[in-house]
C-alpha cells in the first residue's frame, strides 16, 4: 500500500545516509515493524503491572540471602 508522509529534511538526509534512496521503504516498514513490536511489549508489561501482591514473598525479609540459596540449590552453577 502506498502512503504520502511528511519528514523533515534532515530526517530524510539521515535515512539516505543509513538506507540509500532506493531503500528507504524497507528501512521505514523495518524501523515501524520494531516500533510496533516495542509498543506491543510495553502494552503487555504494562497490563501484568499489579497483577502480583507487593509482600508476602519469600524474598521480602532478605532478598540478598534468598538469592544466595537459590543460587546454591542450582546444581548446574559452579562454584
């Protein structure tokens, strides 16, 4: 599908720089795919914010010694 936009002139020189002009479509419909995608991400971590009670974890007294042990009982850690 085909679009008119409007970009700035040093927008436009920086993307010849980067893509060349026989490739800015690619580069704009990449660089709007990655920009989609990242929307999509921030959606769904946004949705999943408060969906875990703040306390009654078993990190809460000390999460350093909590750490500690779950890394000790990883048997495939070394050291």
């Amino acid at each position: 599908m085909r679009l008119h936009i409007s970009l700035d002139g040093d927008l436009v020189t920086e993307l010849d720089r980067r893509a060349g002009t026989r490739q800015r479509s690619a580069y704009i419909a990449a660089a709007l795919r990655q920009a989609l995608e990242d929307d999509r991400r921030w959606e769904d971590v946004e949705s999943a914010l408060g969906s875990r009670p703040d306390s009654g974890h078993a990190w809460d007294d000390d999460p350093a010694t909590w750490v500690r042990a779950q890394r000790e009982a990883d048997g495939r850690r070394a050291g």
